[in-house]
C-alpha cells in the first residue's frame, strides 16, 4: 500500500487518478520541463567554456558536481513527493528553478553561477520524480506501458528539441537567453501546475475518476511476470541506467571541446551532436509500440554493449561523420535502457513517488561518476587525450560484468 498523501495526491490502487485534461496538463509539463532544463543544464558548459575560460578537465568536474548533488537531492525530493503530494513537490520545484534562473542572469562571479547550478539542480529534483509518479500511478501494467511510453516521448522530444535550437540561440540572441528563457517557462510550469492542481481537486470532490465506483477488470489486471523475475530486472536496470547516464553526461560535458577540435561553432554544435537525442525518441516511440523487450535480458545486455562502443566512437570520433554515424547506435541503447529503468521501477514499486526518486538518484550517479572519472583520467594521464574516454569506457565494461552477474545471481 502507498503510504497517505496530502490532498493534492489522492491514491488509491489500481484506479487512474487523473483526467484526461489533467494527464494532458502533466505530459505538457514534462514537455516543458524538459525544453527549460535542457536549454540550461546542456549549454551551461558551453557558457562556462565562453564566459570562464573552462576546458574539459573543469567542464568534468562541474558535471560529476552536480551530479553528486543530484543524487542524494533525488531520493529526499522522491520522498517529499510521496509523503506532501505530487502538486506540492512540483510547485516548489518551479518556483526555485524560476527565481534561481532569474537571477543567474545577473550573476558576474564564477561562485554565483555555481549557486545557481546547484539551486537550480535540487530544485529540479522536486520535479521528475513527481512527474514520473504521476503518469504511473494507479495505472494497470497495459496503461503502465502506455503511460511511461507517452511520457518519454514528451520529455526526450522537447529535449531533442531544446539541444538542437539551443546554440542557435546562444549565437543569435546571447549567453542571457540561457537564463531567460528557461525561466520564464519555469514561471509558465508554475502556472500551469497551480491550474491543473485546482482541475484535479475539483474533480475529486465531485467523485470524478472513478474513486467511489468498482474497478474495470482492466484496472485489476495483474502483472503476468514473476515477482522474483520483476525485481531480478529491476536490479539490472538499476545498475544499466546510471551508467547510461555516465556515458551521457560525459558526453555532454566534453562536447564544447569536442566541437571545438572539429571546428563547430555552438550552433552546428548543436545541430550535429543532438543527433543522439532525436534517436532516442526514434527508440521510445518503438519501444512503446512494442513490448516484447520486457524482462528480456538479451535486448538489454545488447543495448549496454552497443552504449560502450557509441560511446568511445563519440569521444574519439576524428570527424563530423563519425560522430553523427555513432550517434545513432548511442541514441537506441540509451534509450532502451532509460525505459528499462522507469519501465519496471514504475512496474515493481508501489510507491510511485519513492522509487521515481531512486531511479532520479541512479541517474544523478552515473552522472557524477562518469565525469569523475574522465577528469581523474585527464588528471593523471594529461598528455593522452583520449585518456579520459577510455577510461570511462573501461568503466561501462565493468558494468556489463555486473549486469551478466546480476543475470546469473537470478
């Protein structure tokens, strides 16, 4: 049972809680999150390189940074969530990111915009594990599917979206817009979250959603896997996303350097590395049409493997082709391994809010690892440049020993 939540989260098992306005208002809101997130945490190593002089060694550091922040802000936020109501957690996630934005615009100082970074990091934290709550709970494993899989489209489109336009508008308009526009649309989620917040309790004291009435044997549909099998995969997903998320936020934070070793301005930056995100969305519209990848250990060991080869070809990619090419086998396997994780934390958990903070918490851990490990490598190993993205890929090869050993222990 899900422990009680505030009034703005009803639960009850296995009935949908939300209208159909108010689900649409909750994909909206990841749509939007994503764009305003991505506009800022993707480029700001780009406004670090052009406005501080940062290189890869510090681009590095900043990511495993805030990936460490995220980790620990994840698992409190996912807890907030469950215990204060999925509203209330998003609420002040959009207020925090929104103000911190806002005046981020104004910060001269390296030490301000690191206030910002962080700030605006847990305040994010109050966001996804509750979005992620939302579009799964009280949902049959039929509309699970449907649910994560809408859901991940929304999110990786607008993210897709932001990555691709974001250094146009870096070049066009100016480093300010890294902070304006990701933070009026904080302000316009506020908005929009106190809306949809009212849609659902009026809803509710109607009885609306069918709170009062028996549930549809849809709705008491049972999850034909075995339990043991659910948390066996869960474990392996588990250990697979974060560092997937390694090898992603890795990537990320080396590509203001990479483009500039192949001469690429910002914009075509991003326009030739977002190629990844695009095909990730490819990967989520499949992978929610097609289901035969659960609780396959095949299709996920697989896309691990494809992950680690993409991954060192995108570091040491000696030209525009190459990294365009390796992009695409990166973009399916992480995004097979993303839904792996949300899939079946989502599948398996009954607190829906908790363990979205837990699989929040992986990702801020590969995220903080994999840089850390690229800058250490580039700490001890200075006059190898490839050094970092083989000592990374040494690191995902160890992660697939564990995955096959997870495998086994099952």
């Amino acid at each position: 049972m899900c422990p009680s939540k505030g009034p703005t989260s009803p639960n009850i098992t296995g009935i949908n809680l939300y209208s159909g306005r108010v689900q649409a208002g909750i994909f909206a809101l990841a749509g939007l999150n994503s764009v305003a997130t991505t506009c800022y945490f993707y480029y700001v190593y780009f406004f670090m390189q052009e406005r501080f002089g940062f290189g890869r060694m510090e681009n590095l550091i900043l990511a495993a940074s805030l990936g460490f922040i995220y980790t620990f802000a994840s698992i409190f936020c996912g807890r907030f969530a469950q215990r204060r109501g999925y509203f209330v957690s998003l609420r002040l996630g959009f207020f925090t990111m929104a103000v911190a934005l806002a005046a981020g615009g104004h910060m001269q100082a390296v030490a301000g915009h690191l206030a910002v970074m962080a700030v605006c990091t847990v305040g994010m934290c109050f966001t996804w594990p509750a979005l992620e709550a939302m579009v799964s709970e009280g949902r049959s494993p039929w509309r699970l599917q449907r649910g994560v899989g809408i859901y991940n489209l929304v999110w990786a489109g607008g993210g897709a979206l932001a990555y691709f336009t974001g250094g146009a508008m870096l070049e066009k308009i100016g480093l300010q817009s890294m902070f304006l526009v990701p933070s009026v649309l904080m302000a316009t989620q506020l908005a929009l979250a106190v809306w949809l917040e009212n849609q659902a309790a009026a809803a509710a004291a109607l009885g609306r959603g069918m709170q009062t009435g028996a549930a549809s044997p849809e709705q008491l549909e049972s999850n034909p896997r075995p339990a043991g099998t659910a948390r066996a995969f869960l474990r392996m997903a588990w250990l697979a996303n974060p560092l997937a998320y390694l090898a992603i936020n890795t990537v990320i934070a080396v590509i203001p350097s990479l483009a500039k070793a192949l001469g690429l301005s910002p914009m075509f930056a991003g326009f030739f590395c977002s190629v990844w995100l695009f095909v990730r969305v490819g990967a989520f519209a499949l992978l929610w049409l097609w289901t035969g990848w659960h609780y396959r250990f095949g299709w996920l060991a697989g896309a691990y493997a494809a992950m680690v080869i993409s991954f060192a070809l995108i570091l040491l990619a000696p030209m525009v082709a190459l990294l365009v090419a390796a992009q695409f086998a990166f973009g399916l396997s992480v995004g097979l391994i993303y839904s792996s994780s949300l899939f079946y934390s989502m599948d398996v958990g009954e607190t829906k809010g908790e363990h979205g903070g837990f699989h929040e918490a992986a990702i801020g851990a590969g995220s903080c690892a994999g840089p850390a490990i690229g800058a250490a490598a580039l700490h001890f190993f200075p006059d190898a440049p490839g050094s970092s993205a083989w000592a990374v890929s040494g690191m995902l090869m160890v992660g697939l020993a564990g995955l096959t050993w997870l495998r086994a222990r099952k």
